[in-house]
C-alpha cells in the first residue's frame, strides 16, 4: 500500500510538470491554429512539447505501478493531487503568486474530485456486455456535448475559452476511457479479436481527437482553466460510461449519493472561482514561453 501511494503521488508530480511544460508551448502558439492538425504538427517539433510528453509517459509508468500494488479506488483520487501540484507551479513559472482566491479554488476542485470519487468507488462491470446500440448512444452524445462545448468556446475568450475547450476534450477522453476498456477486454482474447473489433479504431481516432483538443485547450488559456476542467470530467464521463455501458455498480446510498454530490458542488465552485479569478486571466497574458 505504502508503494501504491508513493507511486501515486509520484504520477501526480509527473502529470502536474507534463501539463506546464505542454501549455508553455502550446500557449506560443498563434490562436488560428487552435482545433486544427497544424497545431500538432507544429507541437511535435517543438522540444519543450515534446519533453511534456515525454514525462506524461513516465507518470503513467507511476500509475501503472501503483495500480499494481493498490486499487484504482486509491489510486485514482491521489492523482488528482496533480492539480494541487499543477496550479501552483504554472504561476511559478510564470513569476505570479497565487492568493486564497486560487489556493482555495485549486483545492477545492482536487478535493471534491477526491471527496466523489472515493463516495462512488465504481466496482465490476463486464465491457464484452455492452451492446451495439449501447455504443451508438454513447459516441452520439459524445459528438453532441463536444458540439455544444466547442459552440460554447467561440462565444467566449481567455479562462473561459479555455474551459469550454477543455470540457470538450474531458468528455472526448473520458470515451476513450471505456474504448480503452472495451479493447483490452478483447485483447484478452488474443490480438486478432482486438484487431477486427471497431473499438480499437475508434480508441486511435478517441485518442488523437483528445490530443488535439487538450493541446487547444492549453493554447486558449491559462493551465488552471483548462487541467481543472479535464481532470473533473474526465473521470466522472468514465463513471457515468461504466454504469450505464458496462454495468459497473457504485455507491449509491443516503451518506454516499450525499457526499458524491458535495464533492461535485465543490468542484464546480471551485473551476466558476478559477476561470473568474483576475490572477488566472493575468497568466493568460504571460502564457508563452520564450522562444
């Protein structure tokens, strides 16, 4: 257990670094090329970008170890420390200084997170038993809120911006969550079952669209409008997907339902308090790096 949690904090760490040192390039990016393949392309030739991920790689080597030492009820909520880590260290680079305002925001989104996914504790399920038009519903009403938040962004500029955006890219990988699961249940089965099952394409195309939306996300904003909101929808997107699709079972009960719902409230509360924070939009303005 004492290895699960040191390798959590450790991906935490890791995740945290890999998002500043990504939003850093990204953010000198000009702002047409936002939701556009150029983005990426010109990210990937970018060493600074291409060190973020780099050490994205190393913090889910952390993650896979402590999964293996510890459950992903464990596991899961200590990586959100990473927004605790993240925050911080954006506005150090920066040469800023977070007041309560930011402090209790950051820490408001990172606990609630943790308060929900620890009441929830999502167990079981079986990915093989989800149906056709299981799947049909969930990639339609992915395409439908990544439609309305990338609406939402063009009406929108800065923090804001950014969040929108990064809502998108949250419901985008928090899909990829359950095509991920979907392909190593027939992985089990041996790579021919994997290799002619649609889930694993559509895991490739999940994958990318993600990619391009989180780096867009970075590009747009300020980091503590953007990592906020992908680290809280993500994994509550991945839940939702496992109840409903998969038949994963969670805590449902007067004291859980009760603390899940205050955990959701103080993450909401606490990405309003960030995205209207007159410091966050100040990073927005020092977002680039030299170049």
């Amino acid at each position: 257990m004492a290895i699960a949690v040191l390798a959590s904090l450790a991906a935490a760490v890791c995740f945290a670094v890999a998002g500043v040192l990504q939003q850093w390039a990204a953010a000198a990016r000009p702002d047409e090329e936002a939701l556009s393949p150029r983005l990426l392309g010109r990210l990937v030739r970018d060493p600074l970008w291409l060190c973020g991920i780099g050490v994205a790689v190393v913090a889910y080597g952390f993650q896979s170890l402590a999964l293996a030492f510890g459950p992903l009820s464990l596991v899961q909520p200590l990586i959100v420390a990473e927004l605790v880590f993240a925050v911080p260290l954006s506005a150090r680079v920066h040469r800023m200084r977070l007041g309560r305002r930011e402090w209790l925001g950051t820490l408001a989104v990172a606990g609630g997170l943790a308060l929900a996914l620890v009441s929830a504790r999502p167990h079981g399920g079986r990915p093989e038993s989800a149906s056709a038009l299981s799947w049909l519903l969930v990639l339609g009403a992915t395409a439908a809120l990544v439609a309305v938040a990338l609406s939402a962004a063009r009406f929108l500029s800065g923090p804001g911006r950014a969040s929108a955006t990064a809502l998108a890219a949250g419901v985008v990988m928090g899909t990829q969550s359950a095509l991920l699961a979907a392909t190593v249940e027939r992985l089990r089965h041996g790579p021919g079952a994997a290799f002619t099952a649609w889930q694993t394409y559509a895991l490739v195309v999940a994958s990318v669209g993600g990619l391009l939306l989180i780096q867009s996300a970075f590009q747009q904003g300020p980091l503590a409008a953007s990592v906020t909101v992908m680290d809280a929808t993500e994994p509550v997107v991945a839940v939702v997907l496992g109840t409903s699709v998969f038949g994963e079972l969670i805590h449902t009960g007067p004291p859980a339902g009760a603390v899940a719902v205050a955990g959701l409230a103080l993450v909401a509360a606490g990405i309003v308090s960030l995205d209207t924070s007159p410091v966050i939009a100040a990073l927005h303005g020092r977002g680039s790096g030299p170049r």
